[in-house]
C-alpha cells in the first residue's frame, strides 16, 4: 500500500514538474529552463518506475534506456543545426513507434480489456503506427532521401478506404478473445501503409504543419497506451503533448489559411500550385557591392530568413553582417513567419544559435507594419511567406495566407540560388516588382561578400 501511494505521488510530482517545463518554453527567454525541467521531470518518471510494485525484466528495461539514452545522446551531440527538422521528425517517429510496440505486445498477450480500454488500445496503435510510419517519410523527404513529392491516382479515395480498412481490422483484433498472430500483423502493416500513404503526397512548404501534427499523434498515442496499461506518467505526458501539438498545428495552419484537412487532402506540390494568374516582368539582379551600400547607407533593415538560409547555414554570417550594420548605426531587425523553414520554430533555433538577442526578433503581427518604414527587406531564402499573390490573386493556392509585408520596403533584396519556383511551385510576384533586387548564390558565400563589402565601406 505504502509503495503505491509514493508511486502516485512520485508521478504526480513529476507531472507537475513535465507541465511547468512546457509553460516555460512558451517563452524564448524561459525556453531553456523548460527544456531542463522537462527533461528532469522525464528522468524522474522513468526512474520512478522502477519502484511499481510486481515489476518484471529490470534488466531489459535498464539495457533498454542504455542503449536507447546513449543513441539519443550520441545523435544529438553531432547533428548539425540545418539537420534539426529531420532529427525532430524521426525523434518524433521513435515515440509512436514505441505506443504501436507496446499495443503489439498487448495484442500478442491476449489480455482481455473492457470496451473503452480495448478501443484506446486500437486507437493508440493506429495513431502511434501512423506517427512513426510518417515520420519516417517526413525524415526521408527532409533528409533529401526522397525528393518528389508522390501522389497515387485517386490519392483521397485510397486515404479513405485505407483509413476505413485499418480501423476496421484494428478494432476487430482489439476485441477479439484470442486474435491470431496473422491479424494482428495484418492489422500493423496496413497502419504503417497508411501513414505512408498520408504524408508521401505532402510537399515541403506544408511540411512544418505535418511535423507537428505527427508530433501530436505522438502524444495522443503514448496517452492512450498509458491508459491500457495503468501507467500515470505516460497518461499525463502523452495526453499534455498530444494537445499542445494539436494547438500549435492549429495556429500554424491558420498562419497558412488553411484547414488541416487540405494540408493533408490538398497538399502544396507542385501539381496543386498550377493555379494562379501568370507573373509578368523581369527579376532585376544587383551585385553583392549594391547590396552591401544600400543596407550600410540606410537606416533600417529588416531580414527576413528562410530555409534558404537553414540549408547553406548561414546563421552566423547572417548575424555578422547585422552586428557590422548596427555598428554603422543602421537598425536591424529580424522577421520571423510562423511556418518558415521546414520544423515550428525552425528559424528562431538557428537565430538562437548563432546568438542573435531575442528582442530583435519579431514576428508576423509584430513587424508587419513596420516594413514600410524600412530601407531594405533582406529576404534570404524565404519564398511563399514573402509572395504578394497571397494577397492579391484570388486563383492562387495562397490567396489568403498571411504574409510578411517585405515587398512594402523601399528596397527588397532576395538572397537565393536560382531562378526556380519554390517548394510550393508557386512563381512569386515579389521577384519581379520595380523594388526589388536578386543576389544570386548561396546564402553562406552571398552574404559573405556583402560583409566584406560593408567593411570595405567603414574604411
């Protein structure tokens, strides 16, 4: 009796403590602190149980968190930051695949649940077998590993009689006295078929709002899986980041102007940007001189980073060419759209970590009005967050979405690689307007060039 009160008051404590570190991450100045109480609260659960009454194979439970504690440690100690989507992504994976693993064993088991516990139990390793299998593509497309976006012929039709087949056959082996080992690997391989199938159509420009609605099909699985097994802590974290991420998916997908259901039925490739009216005129190039004397001579420049930046790394140069214009008195600010880059939060992690102050970054609602004012929008490898036609052209696949005002600057300049569409596939209108210049290259070399010139203009 003893041991099961300190059990529950062990989990409760941490609980408490998991959910205080996840408030505070809700604040950049806060975030870390979160991470660590998180962290510990993860800790102390997995060392709280230990202590349930009747527990069985310690030994493969400590071999379990060594070897798995040790990969994770090793993994995150060499990624590099521009490789921090994908390691979400596949990290992300590991958690679903782990509640599909433990509902795989509860099925093996035969152990007989009552109905609510037998339906969680086949909705857990739905959830948790789509979150792994589509984290998986999501790695491989972040990853470069697949690089088109794949949709089958009546790609709607086969997601919804796929959908239909797995939760038939899931609920079938859940409430089945003795399922045979056939249905339940059945049952498994069409739930991994199915997050395959979702995520494969889906393009890069959707892509940070399917990672975070597979992080919170993570969540619900691991919830629904501590339910089945009476595991508190499980229940309480599962649950906790099932909600936050189905909120953050929510918010990023109204950033987007667009409903969950058409990032996932109707997503971004480059089939379903065909729409839209045809962009008239000319991109204008400038060299990396022009570009250096009208950030220097001006008085205030807004960046605006994208994944362009993210893929060449150019985080650092990015923040030594704003620290030597500041040095100049020119004012400098960054502005951040909810959905750039390929993760939530992509580029304020890599603004973070090359150690740029949290008070110079904005975003949407706080600088949009503040573009007019500016000198120069420095635009380094954002696209669709910076396309006019969001505004402007019904026919557009982005009308609607709320965009960074940087064609409202007296001068636009865009960092980027080449001449191509972006992710989306859809032409953007800024490229082509009367105030705006294209420095062509790689953000890491371009932007390199212009701090040699910005220097060469203090002398």
């Amino acid at each position: 009796m003893t041991s099961n009160w300190f059990v529950s008051m062990a989990y409760f404590i941490v609980a408490v403590v998991f959910i205080l570190g996840l408030k505070a991450m809700a604040s950049p100045v806060t975030a870390r602190k979160g991470i660590v109480w998180a962290g510990f609260a993860m800790v102390g659960a997995t060392v709280v149980t230990f202590f349930m009454p009747g527990l069985n194979n310690v030994g493969l439970m400590v071999l379990a968190i060594v070897l798995g504690g040790g990969a994770a440690w090793y993994s995150g100690k060499i990624v590099k930051m521009t490789d921090m989507p994908q390691m979400v992504a596949i990290y992300n994976g590991m958690g679903g695949g782990a509640a599909a693993g433990i509902a795989a064993i509860e099925l093996v088991r035969g152990v007989q649940h009552d109905a609510i516990t037998s339906t969680l139990l086949a909705l857990g390793a739905i959830i948790g077998a789509v979150a792994f299998s589509g984290s998986c593509v999501a790695f491989a497309k972040l990853q470069g590993l697949m690089n088109k976006a794949i949709r089958l012929p009546q790609q709607n039709n086969v997601n919804f009689f796929l959908t239909l087949l797995t939760f038939g056959v899931g609920l079938t082996v859940a409430y089945s006295d003795s399922p045979g080992g056939f249905e339940i690997f059945l049952f498994f391989v069409l739930a991994l078929a199915l997050g395959v199938v979702l995520v494969m159509p889906i393009g890069g420009a959707d892509m940070p709002v399917v990672i975070s609605l597979l992080n919170a099909f993570t969540g619900l699985a691991v919830g629904f899986k501590g339910f089945v097994i009476g595991n508190p802590a499980l229940i309480v974290a599962g649950i906790v980041v099932g909600a936050s991420g189905m909120l953050l998916t929510q918010l990023m997908a109204k950033a987007m102007n667009r409903p969950i259901k058409n990032i996932i039925f109707t997503p971004l490739t480059g089939a379903a940007a065909e729409g839209g009216e045809a962009v008239e005129g000319t991109m204008r190039e400038l060299s990396s001189m022009d570009a250096a004397a009208l950030m220097r001579y001006g008085q205030k420049v807004i960046i605006v980073p994208g994944y362009g930046m993210a893929v060449a790394g150019a985080q650092h140069k990015v923040w030594e060419m704003a620290q030597l214009l500041e040095e100049g008195g020119v004012e400098v600010v960054f502005a951040i759209h909810p959905v750039a880059g390929r993760m939530p939060g992509h580029m304020n992690v890599l603004l973070a970590e090359a150690g740029v102050p949290y008070d110079k970054i904005f975003d949407l609602d706080e600088i949009n009005a503040d573009f007019a004012q500016a000198d120069v929008a420095l635009v380094i490898g954002a696209n669709d967050v910076v396309n006019p036609v969001a505004r402007t052209d019904k026919s557009s696949p982005i009308y609607g979405m709320p965009i960074l005002n940087a064609d409202m600057a007296q001068n636009v300049i865009v960092v980027k690689r080449g001449k191509g569409a972006g992710y989306s596939g859809i032409e953007n209108a800024l490229f082509y307007k009367d105030n705006c210049r294209m420095l062509y290259g790689s953000a890491q070399e371009a932007i390199g060039e212009v701090i040699q010139h910005v220097k060469a203009l203090e002398v």
